[in-house]
C-alpha cells in the first residue's frame, strides 16, 4: 500500500467512526471510487485490503455506538450466509494450508462483514435512494479522472498504485481506480438501472439524468463487449417495467430458446457467446471455451473444485476463469455454484414481487431499478469474475433484496391510503 494510500485510507475510516448514521455509507462509496481495492496493509504476515479495513472500522462503530440493530433473518439471508460459507470451506479443503484458510478467513470477513453492513444501514427505502444519491456524486466526481485517462492514455490513480492503461486493436480501455476496465464497465452498467429507478422515482430527472449519461460514458470509455451487453440488457429489462408479473413466461420463454438453438446449433449452444463482439478484439470464443471445457470436466470439479493447474491443463489460457458462476465452481464445486445461482433467483423474485406490491409508483420504480441492477451484474458475471470494488456494490445489492423479502407481508401496510406526494414526504425519498 503506497503511502497516499495509507493516508486516504486513514482518513476513510475516521470519517466511518465519526460521520452520522445517514452518512455511514458514504466513506465506503468514497473508497469504491477513488481507492485502488488491490492496494493492502500487512499486519503480521496477514494482508488487510482496504475494504476490509473499512469493514472492520464500520463494525467496531455500530458495535460502540449501539448501531447494531436487530434484524430479522429472512431466507436471502440465510442462503447467502450458507452459500458463501459453503464455497469458502471447499475452497480450503482443496488445499489444506494455513495460507489458504487465511486468505479465505479475509474474504469471509469482507463479504459477511459488508452485507452485514448494509443490511444493518437499510431500514427503509429512503435509505436505498440515499446509498444511489451518494453513487451518483462519486459518478460525478470520478468524471474527470476518467476523461482525462481516456484522452491521454494516462490513469490519474496510478500515483495509488494503479497500472497503465490498457490498449486493444487500437482502443484505449479505461479502468480508472478499478482492478481492470471491465471491472469500471460492469460497475457503471449497473448503476444505470439504479439512476434511472431514482429518477422516476423522485422525479428529478437533471439531477439524475446527469449521472446516468457519465455511467454511460464509463461503460464507452471501458471499451470492453461484457459492460456494453449488460447495459443493453439493463435498458430492456427496465422497458419491461408493465411486463414484470410475467417473469414465469419470460423464464420458460427463455428456456425455449435456448433448446432451440441447441437443435439448430453445430455446436453447443454457449458458443453464441463467441459470436457476439460488441467491441473489436473481444474474446467471446475464450469465454465460449472455458464454458465447453467445464463442462468435458465436470467430474473433475463438481465436488471440490478445481484449481490453476488443472484448469490450465484443460487448455484454458493461464486458468483464466472470466466467468463468476464457473469461478464459483472452481472455488467451490458445482453445489457451491448452485446456491449463489439459487441466491441471485431468490433475491431477483423478492424485488420482484415487492414491486407489484399494492405501493405508490414511485417506490415500484425505485425497486424495480434495484432489480434490475442486480440483472445486469447476472449478466456481466457470464464475461468477468468479480473482485475488487464491484463486489461492495454486489453485497448492497444482495442486502436491499433481503430487507425488501423480509418486508414482502408486512411493509407498506396502509400505503393504500396514502397519495404519492404524501407517500414521498414521509419517507423522504427525494434524500
């Protein structure tokens, strides 16, 4: 960790430890803009990345101040807790070292730690259109770092420790503080769903117009297929707003498809992937064969996964897994990915549903953009897998899909009677 960064950090979790509660959130955003996530403080042989670090003063806070308040475990809870434990013990059964189990003991503590944050930090949907308003100044903020990188081929960050920009068949890929320019795509082409939520549901569409153009802007300046196709995605499913309660059609709709051209197809069907290149120079035959070799191999990894060397040994250049569902279950065999698909379905149908609920328009956008967000980051899981600054985003995500499930028949009760002016001044949505 360079010292700059140290001092950035230092001053990050001050503010975690001082800030008030409506303002927790934001040194965490602070941090997932501006902050490289590769940079980490070795303490006894252990490294601490800097999310870890922030996690760690966020807890000790709540933990001091009497923040921690209850909250009533749901199903989303409980199938994220097991889950994520599930492919972190896997993954040190493989190895058996003491390097292994701590390395994955940090993970535990980021991913726990962080959902156990913002799940504790959303007690309302005031509070969601809060955590997007803080989004939207780091968008704004982190605006003319990125333009100046993607005119001069120069990333401001890389005083913090960040590398050069990346340059393919011609075209500059702008990463920013992000670990790589997908990472920085993927993470703008979620945000555009959330914008856009909060603009229809608060009505100010300048305010989050703004926004919503430079995530845009970002997804362009990455320069990378994955972040283009999630944001298409991202604009069609929010066109289906009034289609929403025919997602059992859509699915085996989907599924229909997808047989089709399994019939229709040489090859299997996966290796569409490889025919779509937004972006000259993609690799979607890579992505296309690591599905192919997992699948002539799954005897090999669906109980205890597999590693770098078995991996490569597939033929799959340098173990490189761009795929989060397939990394998952390289880390944690096929049940380990079984239960985060199964996770992302259960999240997904709980927004979902509460939606439709009986609530005023302005919140069913505002959840249908959370939604929605969380589709896009599905999508972007088939050409990336996770790490970095991206996996904050995923973890508030996860949790707002956990406040709204324990909410489902309960919330809202006597929202019928309330107009949506009368609706939005009681719970400050405009925040």
């Amino acid at each position: 960790m360079t010292p700059l960064t140290q001092a950035i950090t230092s001053v990050l979790c001050i503010l975690i430890l001082v800030l008030p509660r409506k303002l927790l959130l934001a040194p965490f955003v602070m941090g997932i803009f501006f902050v490289p996530a590769d940079q980490c403080l070795v303490v006894g042989g252990a490294n601490f990345f800097v999310s870890q670090i922030m996690v760690i003063s966020a807890i000790l806070r709540m933990a001091v101040r009497g923040e921690m308040q209850s909250v009533k475990i749901n199903t989303c809870d409980v199938v994220f807790m097991v889950s994520t434990l599930y492919v972190a013990t896997v993954y040190v059964l493989y190895d058996m070292s003491t390097e292994v189990l701590v390395f994955r003991c940090g993970r535990l503590l980021e991913s726990f730690g962080a959902y156990f944050i913002f799940r504790v930090s959303t007690r309302s949907w005031a509070d969601v259109s809060r955590f997007g308003t803080l989004l939207a100044a780091g968008v704004i903020m982190l605006l003319p770092f990125v333009v100046k990188e993607h005119l001069t081929a120069n990333n401001p960050f890389a005083i913090l420790g960040r590398s050069a920009t990346a340059l393919r068949d011609g075209r500059l890929r702008c990463s920013s503080s992000f670990p790589h320019p997908i990472m920085l795509g993927s993470f703008a082409a979620a945000l555009c769903p959330l914008f856009f939520g909060c603009l229809k549901a608060t009505g100010r569409k300048v305010f989050w117009g703004v926004p919503l153009v430079v995530a845009v802007y970002f997804v362009i300046a990455s320069a990378s297929s994955g972040p283009a196709l999630s944001l298409v995605g991202g604009v069609l499913f929010l066109a289906s707003f009034r289609l929403r309660k025919y997602a059992k059609e859509f699915v085996i709709g989907a599924f229909a498809v997808l047989c089709l051209l399994s019939i229709l197809m040489n090859a299997p069907v996966w290796f569409v992937i490889a025919r779509i290149n937004v972006v000259p120079g993609s690799t979607g035959w890579h992505r296309a064969n690591l599905v192919q070799q997992f699948a002539d191999h799954f005897g090999e990894w669906w109980l205890l996964g597999a590693r770098g060397p078995a991996i490569v040994s597939w033929g799959v250049y340098a173990a490189d897994v761009t795929n989060h569902y397939l990394a998952l279950g390289a880390n944690g065999g096929f049940l380990g990915m079984a239960l985060f698909i199964g996770l992302l379905a259960l999240c997904i149908n709980a927004l979902r549903k509460y939606s439709r609920r009986p609530i005023p328009l302005v919140t069913q956008w505002l959840v249908w953009g959370v939604c929605v967000s969380l589709i896009t980051h599905c999508i972007s899981f088939m050409s990336v897998t996770y790490f970095g600054q991206i996996s904050l985003l995923l973890y508030w995500s996860l949790a707002v899909a956990a406040f709204a499930c324990g909410n489902l028949r309960c919330e809202f009760a006597n929202v019928r009677s309330m107009s949506n002016v009368q609706y939005q001044q009681r719970h400050n949505i405009c925040v």
